[in-house]
C-alpha cells in the first residue's frame, strides 16, 4: 500500500458573498462544502477513526491535489486516477465503486504527497514544495473561514484561531506550527508523515 498521508495546507482568507458554498476557491476553480464533506466521507474509512482527520486537512488536499500530482508527474511518479482507485480497492475498507470523485482526488493527492517525499533529498523536497507555493500565491487560494484563519509556509499547515474567551491580556493563546493539523498513516503503512524539519515546506 503507498506510503503516509501528509495533510498540507493552503493560505486561508475569507471567500466573499459571490462564492457562497465554496469551501474554497484557487484561482478560477471552486471547491464545494459538499465536496469536503465528501472527501471526508469517503477516506475515514481508509484511515480510521484514530487518526484525528480533520474535513481541513481533507480541503487542504483537494487544493494541492493539481499541483501534487503535477509535480510527481514531472518527476515521473505520478499518480491516475485509476491508481488511486486501485490503492483503495486494496485497502479493502471501502469499495471504489462507492467513492465520490472528490474522495479519489483526495486520495490521488494523498499518494502523490508521498512520492514527492519518497527516497528525495530534503533539499529537493524542499524545491518542489517551493515551487507548489508560487504556484497557489500566482493564482490566489481564498478559504471559507469555517475551515482555518492563517498559513504557515514552513510546515503547510492550516492555523486555527483561539477562541477569544481563551486569550488573556497577560497571555495571548497561540498554537505552535505544525500541531493544528496532524499527519496521518495510510493503511498498512510503517512509515511515519516525514517531520517538517526533516522535509521543510516552504
């Protein structure tokens, strides 16, 4: 089974009134709240309960998912479809005639993630995640606030906002990078979500 899920993230500002019911929108191509709900759906099964996915972590992969598979492609690793379809199948925990579209393509980013992590040097990961980020800052990434409030380009991650009843004028609450949204394994695999110092984002 292909190797660890790596949940990235994407910069967050809020979608305006005429992109009502977008989860988010890059560029000229809108995400639905439906599509989230269902990516969601549809990969639970393949990662468990236990692994705390988030239906953020789920939009994150819906944006890169272009971009992902893009860069592994241009590496000559890259992932179909029909190759997201199959890993699934294999899984035996969901059957692909069941999946949404937006499940496979959540998945399809999944795998393609960890190609681009797989046997690189952290400099060249490094480059390709780089390069990822000119990319979504050239076409604009705009997210409903539902779903985070910040980014942070070192480890692409989405930050979540302290309630404003937890903030004290002595102590502002703030979160460390990289805790808001956890990696996760995918099914049967050993291998552990590289650490972000060991394959910085930028």
């Amino acid at each position: 089974m292909a190797g660890a899920s790596a949940v990235l993230a994407v910069t967050l500002s809020g979608c305006g009134s005429s992109q009502a019911g977008a989860a988010a929108v890059v560029g000229d191509r809108r995400i639905s709240v439906a599509q989230v709900q269902e990516g969601y759906r549809d990969v639970l099964p393949l990662v468990g309960q236990d692994a705390g996915v988030t239906q953020a972590q789920i939009l994150n992969l819906l944006i890169l998912q272009p971009y992902l598979s893009q860069a592994a492609a241009d590496l000559g690793r890259g992932v179909s479809e029909q190759d997201a379809r199959l890993d699934i199948s294999s899984s035996g925990a969901v059957q692909p005639a069941d999946l949404s579209e937006a499940g496979v393509e959540v998945w399809r980013a999944n795998l393609a993630n960890t190609a681009l992590q797989t046997d690189r040097a952290a400099a060249e990961i490094t480059d390709t995640y780089s390069g990822i980020e000119e990319k979504l800052k050239a076409q604009g990434v705009h997210i409903n606030p539902r779903y985070g409030n910040g980014i942070d380009y070192s480890t692409f991650t989405i930050t979540q906002a302290s309630p404003e009843w937890l903030k004290t004028a002595e102590a502002p609450a703030t979160e460390a990078p990289g805790t808001e949204a956890p990696g996760t394994e995918a099914p049967g695999t050993e291998a552990p979500v590289p650490a972000p110092e060991e394959t910085p984002a930028p």
